[in-house]
C-alpha cells in the first residue's frame, strides 16, 4: 500500500510520518496538498504543523483546500484516514470526524508525554493493544482541547467511537491527567467509519526505538490491518 502523507503550507510532522511509516515497511510519500491524491493513495495521513500558521483557528485554512474533498471522498469508500495534531484539527474543521479543538486550558502551549488508555480494541488504530491498555506518547499543542456538543458526545460513547482517553499511569481518567481540558478527557475518535480516526497526540514520535518510547507503532500500522 502507498500512504499519502499530506503536506500544507506549514507543516513540520509530514517527514517524520514519512519516517515512522517507513519503519514499519510501509510505502509512504509526502503529497503537496495542491497536487491532489495520488491515483494509488491507499491510506492517508493529516500531519502535525502549524498548517498556514494556525490562522483563525488551528486548521480552519487547511480544512478549506480542495484535497480534503478528496480525502472525505476516499474516507467514505473506506481509504484509511489518521489525522495527527494539527490533522486531527483539520480534520474535524472539514468534517472528516465530529467536535472541534480549541484552546487548551492552560492558555498556554504544551510539549510533554502523556499516558493514554486505549478506549476500544476493536479498530484497526487500536487492534495493536488490549482494551485499558496504558500507552504514552508525546503531546505538542496549543489548541488541543477536544469539545463537542454533549448530545454527540452521547454517540460518540454510545457508538464506540472514543479511542483514547487522557490517563494517569495506572490508567485512571482523571482532571489531573487531562492535560488540556478536553471533555470526558477525550484524546482521539473516530469517524463515521472505524478507518478513519483523528488523535491529537503524537505516534509517529514515539515509533522509532532511537528516540525513545515505541508505543505509537501500534497506531500506524492499523494501515495495514485496515
């Protein structure tokens, strides 16, 4: 399979998925988002950055180029999708997933591990892990603040839709462990489609054993279980 990375006017994480993929014997290449999708693209990743420097919202701009009606195109047919940090934003800015990011609740931006709890086993993102599995990864965001109205929080629970949670390392939801003010302590979720999922923690970064932790390999390589 063939992994589109997508590239914005400021992203910085499209190499290191690139890299991260290619650890894991999967083909991945950078797409410039005028370009379009690659006729072969089997999978698609939203990458991490400051995508047009996070002007009026963190990826509102992004979500407004042309490719991601090809990119919600391909989610409906069942093109795997993982939108990463700044994809997650546009990824939900655009539809592909329901909520929005917002503000953390520091105000302030944020460079650290955190621990997650692994909500659903049952999607490819997750099949890596066990239910209530605790992984770390690292976070780096200004606006990671998952919000959604609480009648689609409802579905979201109801649909098993939440794949993440912000834990402690004994993994408890606590406030003490949201690290942004996210509502029920949500890290990532699905779409409509349990092949598409947007995170706001990093896995490419915690994928190559030289830079430290390996937990996030688990999530990339539900490119090839999807």
């Amino acid at each position: 399979m063939t992994v589109a990375v997508v590239q914005f006017g400021g992203s910085n994480c499209d190499r290191d998925a690139v890299r991260a993929l290619s650890h894991l014997g999967i083909d991945a290449r950078r797409v410039w988002h005028e370009e379009g999708l690659p006729a072969d693209a089997s999978g698609i990743v939203l990458p991490g950055g400051f995508s047009y420097g996070d002007y009026l919202r963190a990826g509102a701009m992004a979500a407004r180029s042309p490719i991601l009606a090809e990119v919600r195109a391909a989610a409906d047919e069942g093109v795997p999708v993982l939108g990463i940090c700044n994809g997650a934003q546009i990824g939900c800015e655009s539809g592909v997933t329901a909520g929005a990011f917002t503000t953390n609740r520091s105000a302030r931006f944020q460079c650290e591990p955190v621990h997650l709890r692994v909500e659903t086993a049952d999607t490819p993102w997750t099949r890596a892990y066990d239910e209530g599995e605790v992984i770390s990864l690292p976070i780096a965001h200004g606006e990671g603040r998952f919000e959604i109205d609480a009648d689609r929080y409802e579905r979201l629970e109801a649909e098993g839709r939440v794949l993440f949670r912000y834990c402690d390392a004994d993994g408890a939801v606590t406030d003490a462990a949201n690290p942004n003010g996210s509502t029920g302590n949500v890290a990532g979720v699905l779409g409509e489609r349990d092949t598409v999922a947007v995170l706001m923690p990093h896995p490419e970064r915690a994928t190559l054993p030289r830079l430290g932790g390996t937990d996030g390999q688990g999530i990339l390589s539900g490119f090839l279980s999807a």
